[in-house]
C-alpha cells in the first residue's frame, strides 16, 4: 500500500491528469486534489465534477505545501510551469509527469529543479489521448494500462517506488525503462506510425484523383488512418522532441521500403510473400498477447 | 427490377461468392446455384448450410447451360478457371468476376474468352476478406457497400446493365471506372496501406528491441498494423498484379516521407504542423462522409 497523498497538484486537468487524481480518491490514496490550468471554464467543469476539490490558475502558488505535484499538460507548456514552481517547493514534494516523451523532459527537470531532483520521477501512462478537457476524466483509465517509469540518475529509489506505487493503485502496470529507451521504443511504435499515418493521408489529399480515393476508401483505410486524426500540434511537439531516435526509425523504415521496392520491381513473388508472411506472424502473435493482457 | 438468372455458377464459394449467391436469393432473382471449387469439404458444407444448390469440382461441366457465372477466385486461380469454362460457355451467359485488381483480370479475359467478350463484365465488390470459407457467407454482406464495375471495351451494355443491377439487388452501390482507373485508385486507398503495413511490423519485428516494443505498443498500433494481419498470398498477387500502379504510388508516397524527414532534419515545426493538421483534416472530412454512407 503506496504512502497517502493530503494535497495533490495536477497541472492540466483532462484525460490524463483529471483520471489519475479521480482513481487516487477512489482508492482513498488522496485527501485534497488542487487543480491547476490555463482555462478558467475547464477548471471550473472539474470542480463541478468532483475532479478536483480546488483550482487555481497559478502553478507557483498552488504547490506551496503540496506532497505531490502531476504535470499532465503537454511537453512544450511543462518547461514555463517548471519554472514557476521551482521556488515554491519544498523537499520531499514528489513532482512527476504524464510526457509522452522522455529524455527531453529529463533535460527540463534537471535543469528548471536542480535543487529538487531527489523527488523528481518522470513518468508516462499509456492511455488514450483523443478525448480532451475534464469531462473526459474518468475512474478506470488506468486499470490494465502500461505506465514507464524513467527515474533520474539523481531520483531517490523512495520517490521511485511511492510514484510507481500510487500508478499500480490506479490499476495499472508499471515498466521501468532508461529515458532514452522509452524514447527508442516509443519512436517504433507510437511515433513512426503516426507520422507514416500524416504522411500518408496527406499525400492521397494531394492526388489529382483524391476525390475518388476517398469516395472508395473503405474499412481498411480507416483503421490504417485512425491515427492521422490526432492533433498537429502535440505532434509536431513529439517529432521535435524525440527527433533523433524518429529519425532512425525513418531511415530504417525508408531502407525497408526501398527493399520492397525492389522485390516488387523485380516481381520477386516469393521474397514479397515471405516479408508479407513474417509480418502477419508477428502481428498475430502480438494481438494475441495484447488480447490476453487487455 | 433485373431480369432473373435461372442457373448462377460461382466459383470459389466464399465471403465474397456465398454471400452473392445468398443475397440474389432472398432477392428472388436467382432459382438454382451451383457452387465450384476445390476443396469438397468446403463445397459440402456450402450445399449444408444452403448457400448452394449443387456442386461440382468441374468448371467447366458446371457452366453449360448457366445463366451467370462468378468468379469469386484468388486472382491467380482465375487463367485455369476461365480456360477450362472457355468451351462450354453458350452465347448469353453473362461472366463476372470479384477480383480485387482490374486490369489483368480484363487482359485474362480478353485472352482466355476472346468469343465472349460481350457477356464479361469484370467487377470488384468492396468488402472484407478476412473471413473465408462458405460458412462465412451472409446475406446482406452487401447491403451499403460499393462495387466498382469495369467494363470491357467489347462488353454489351445490356450485360454492363444486368450486372450493375444484380449487384444493386444486393443493396451495393455501383460505381462505374475503366479497369486502369479502378488500379490506380485502389493502388492508393487500399494496396499501398496494405504494403506500408506489412513493411512497417516486419521492421519492428526485426529490431533489436523488438520484444519491449511489442510489449508496450498499445492501441494506435493495433489499428494501424491491422491489415498487416493480412494473407500474405492475396497480397502479392495483388502486388504483382497492380506493380506499375503501386509502383508509382510507392515513388509519391518514398517523397513525400523525405520532405517530412528533412522537415524534422531542419527541426521545421510549422511545415510539420501543417503537413499534420492537412492530413487530421483531410481524413476528417473522409471519416464524416464515410460514416454517413455506411
């Protein structure tokens, strides 16, 4: 049983950080959750809902006495928040994070909170991001959920295990991994997707026949697509921040489609139905597995 | 109202096949179906579940005396088929097919029933075909789906006409394009994502990494690989039968992956963003008009 928390900050109360303060009260794991954003009116919702029992628009002032502070905004927004707390914490506040990316957030914390390094555990559960805002918080995101944990070289093993304990109360399962790699495995199968899926979806856009395409287009294509509806800007926040490991996921993919490339060329059947094969085996045996655990 | 066939053939009592033949017989437009293929088990369970009333494992024996023939093969099965149909076929019988790629179908039949041209109509249901075997067969498989038909330059528009309207008695809706028209359009919405997928989780699949990857790729993944699950066989047939189509799409799709890469290279924010927020909104409006229609 994880350490009780009296006052949680969630810095961003949607989805993520407006379901991690519901399923901590629900385990009876906090007493007093403090909201923090930039919208008034979406504060305002999670009051109502009983998703936070306080609001303030000042990050700063809200973590003055806080034992823990979540911050669920997007990567680009977290190093101007970090900075406003900075002064305002005291030792042993845990500070932990939702980023969908790793090493740059590890840069932000070692840099805007030297001083508070100890109690810092970035952190990031893997549960959908299409709904926004505090109404899409709910009890039960998490149950059954991956959560990376990718301490600093300087967080305290205590810290470590109250933040992985308070995500195991919340149902989910937890992974430690260096930040670096999270951000290789994550470029693979997050990342390089949704960016193979943009890419996509805008080149058949910009075909003279795309009218069409897309009066054609059917259940395959929608499913491939699904990901090509994600926002640009947190997108674009991803593709910067985890340029690199991106980067050789797109070189390594481009070398397999150049290899495809060639089979098909040549009419090489029997390369083009073996590649094919290996594929379809190994998503089979994935889906299976994923089936098993979900 | 289409005029109604007596004796249907459809070779390959399948998804696609069965539910034809189901379909036209709840619509009353078809007295007796005799079900061809290869393996008996199949075309006994077809006679079983009365998705057939006959079988034969002989094409050609089967189509004398018919009213309408469906190819309802693998495309590369479709040459002996047509060869050995070829002497028994009587001027009238209308002969259609379901194959998922156009042009070679169309040059197949002008080379295997160069006296029959009038009475071909190649056509292309679109509907899954992840399920297989005669017990998969539905009536109202059809129902809201679209059918692409293609005429041949020598086909009889009063053949074109029975065949778009027994297809409209299954509830499709026909859609009419030259078979070349056809390729390139589904190069693009449905062979080209088929392939990105297949290359995309084999490369996975060969990384280093590949057992943590697997391990925590979650939804986005699951949709975006799902036709990677695929049959490998069906795949490079189609590969191989639409190349030119599908090459000229790898080659736009290969460019349009460098522009993005550079744009990451050169850490261009805007352009990314933009290239995403074109593609969110392009498949948007695809999905809008997508679920209207179905």
């Amino acid at each position: 049983m994880p350490q009780g928390i009296k006052t949680l900050v969630v810095v961003g109360v949607g989805l993520i950080g407006g379901s991690f303060a519901l399923s901590l009260k629900r385990a009876g794991l906090v007493e007093r959750v403090v909201g923090v954003g930039r919208s008034l009116e979406n504060l305002e919702r999670a009051l109502e809902l009983g998703v936070v029992d306080a609001i303030s628009q000042d990050a700063g002032a809200a973590c003055r006495g806080a034992d823990m502070v979540l911050l669920a905004t997007p990567v680009g927004q977290m190093e101007k928040v970090l900075l406003a707390m900075a002064p305002e914490l005291s030792p042993g506040t845990l500070v932990t994070d939702a980023g969908s990316t790793k090493s740059d957030v590890v840069r932000l914390f070692e840099r805007c909170l030297p001083q508070h390094l100890a109690w810092c555990v970035p952190a990031h559960p893997i549960a959908g991001a299409e709904l926004s805002g505090a109404a899409a918080a709910r009890y039960g995101l998490y149950e059954n959920r991956d959560v990376i944990i990718t301490p600093l070289a300087a967080s305290d093993p205590h810290s470590v295990g109250q933040v992985s304990a308070l995500w195991r109360a919340c149902g989910a399962r937890i992974h430690h991994l260096t930040p670096q790699g999270h951000d290789e495995v994550f470029a693979s199968v997050s990342h390089l997707p949704h960016l193979l899926a943009f890419a996509y979806v805008d080149m058949v856009a910009g075909k003279d026949n795309a009218a069409s395409c897309f009066d054609l287009a059917a259940t395959g294509f929608r499913d491939f697509t699904r990901i090509a509806g994600s926002s640009p800007e947190m997108w674009r926040d991803v593709a910067l921040a985890n340029r690199e490991a991106l980067l050789n996921e797109l070189t390594a993919y481009r070398a397999e489609l150049d290899a495809m490339v060639q089979e098909i060329e040549a009419a090489d059947g029997t390369a083009l139905a073996e590649r094919f094969a290996r594929a379809r085996s190994a998503r089979h045996q994935w889906y299976q597995a994923f089936l098993k655990k979900s």
